[in-house]
C-alpha cells in the first residue's frame, strides 16, 4: 500500500495503523477500517461481586455458570491466566501448562458456546453467567430481550481484531482499489460499517464527523486505555498446536 494514496491513513489509531499484522518488512499491507474485541461478561444480577480477572473464571463458586468460546482462542485466555505474554507463540512446556489450566476448570464450565446465538440463550436460560463474548454483540441481543449483561475487561487484558482493506497482486485497476479505501475511512464509510455492524471505527477523526457522541463513547473510540489493552489477535506460528491442545482439552475426561 502507497500510503501517500491514502488521505486518511494519519488519522487511524496508531494502535492498529501501526500493527505488525500489516507492516510487514517495512512494508504497508492493509489500511484497518474497523476493530472490536474479544472481552468477558456477567449477570450482574447473579454475580455481585464485579470481577476484575480472569481468575472467575477458574473460580469454584460458578461451578456450572460459566462458559468459554469453543475456539482455540481459550489457549489464549489460559496463558493470560498464567501470565505469559508470548500467547500467539507458546514453548511446548508452556502448552503443557496451559492444557492443564483448562482441563481444571472443566467440571466448572457449563457449555462452550460456538455461536452467538448459542451464547445467548445460554445467558437468557440462567445457564450461564460469566463467559467471553464478542465485544459489545451478544450484549445488544441480550439487552434487547431485557436481560442485562456488563462487558468488562480482566487485568490480563482482553484479545483484539482488525479488519483491514488490502489490494491484490496484480491488480489492473489501483485506482478504483484506493478509491474505495479512502471511502472506507471516511465519514461515510466508518458510519456506514458502524451502523450496521456496530463495530467501532479505525479513524476516530472522521468517526466523529458522522456518530454521535454516545455511539462513539459506546464503541469505546474515546478510550484509548481500552484499546491498549488489546492484544491484537496474530496467526500462531503453530497454529496446528493450538488447535491440537484445544482438542485435548475437549477430549479430556
């Protein structure tokens, strides 16, 4: 990507505009356009107690109220727990360890959820009351059933995405290519995936021209705290390891 073709690129968070994802040997690979997170949630009126760690979801008193998403993305919530920061490349030792955390918190675990839906009813039946979500979705479905939950974010920090524009080898219209990139961090084009998706925005700048003032609060583009306690997901270097530790963990008896 020529970044001088990009008028809008300076105004994206440096937090995902200088991402290793698409910086590549000194190289620009993607323009972001939009990010979420991947944070927890709870009933507030089961739980009382606010957590403030990942530690609940090890905790013995939610024994069968608790739920964790069936994805090898648990890998990463158990090696947070343990306090490693490597967890996009774990030691063979330190999948041992994680593998073991997660077999212990089984008989805690209600169900893994692997949709959203999934998760809501799970939320919506009593079943269950402290889980990972997809940052601020589930929430406004069960909110819209009357049923209230609080997101929040551990003091191991939460996993984070973005989605990037990028341009194919090859390409015989460049033109046109950054075009749409650039109206993809516009007003317009923030507001237009923002409101439908409800994902927050790359370019708070031009966010702010077209989203009011609660949305932007909402999607937490005031909080540059929250997102730097994202830890932007990466594709593992052995990705088949954690694929394979997930799996034995749900294999496990």
């Amino acid at each position: 990507i020529d970044r001088s073709m990009v008028s809008r690129f300076d105004e994206i968070y440096p937090q995902f505009r200088d991402a290793s994802g698409i910086n590549i040997d000194g190289k620009l690979w993607g323009v972001p356009y939009t990010w979420g997170s991947i944070p927890f949630m709870y009933r507030p009126d089961k739980i009382s107690e606010v957590p403030d760690s990942l530690a609940a979801l090890w905790d013995p008193k939610y024994k069968g109220k608790l739920s964790l998403w069936d994805d090898k993305s648990a890998i990463y919530v158990a090696a947070r727990l343990l306090g490693y920061k490597n967890i996009y490349d774990l030691s063979d030792e330190q999948f041992v360890a994680v593998k073991a955390k997660l077999i212990e918190q089984k008989p805690l675990i209600r169900k893994y959820w692997g949709t959203a839906g999934e998760l809501v009813n799970l939320y919506a039946n009593g079943e269950v009351w402290m889980s990972n979500t997809w940052g601020g979705y589930q929430l406004g479905l069960l909110a819209a059933q009357g049923i209230e939950v609080i997101e929040f974010i551990p003091k191991e920090n939460a996993e984070g995405w973005m989605d990037s524009w990028q341009i194919v080898k090859g390409s015989k219209n460049k033109e046109c290519a950054y075009k749409w990139i650039n109206y993809a961090i516009s007003p317009k084009g923030q507001c237009g995936v923002s409101g439908i998706t409800e994902y927050s925005s790359s370019n708070p700048v031009a966010a702010k021209e077209c989203m009011n003032e609660e949305t932007f609060t909402k999607l937490h583009m005031d909080d540059v705290g929250y997102i730097d306690s994202l830890i932007l997901w990466q594709e593992p270097k052995r990705l088949s390891k954690y694929i394979d530790t997930w799996n034995a963990v749900k294999a496990a008896q």
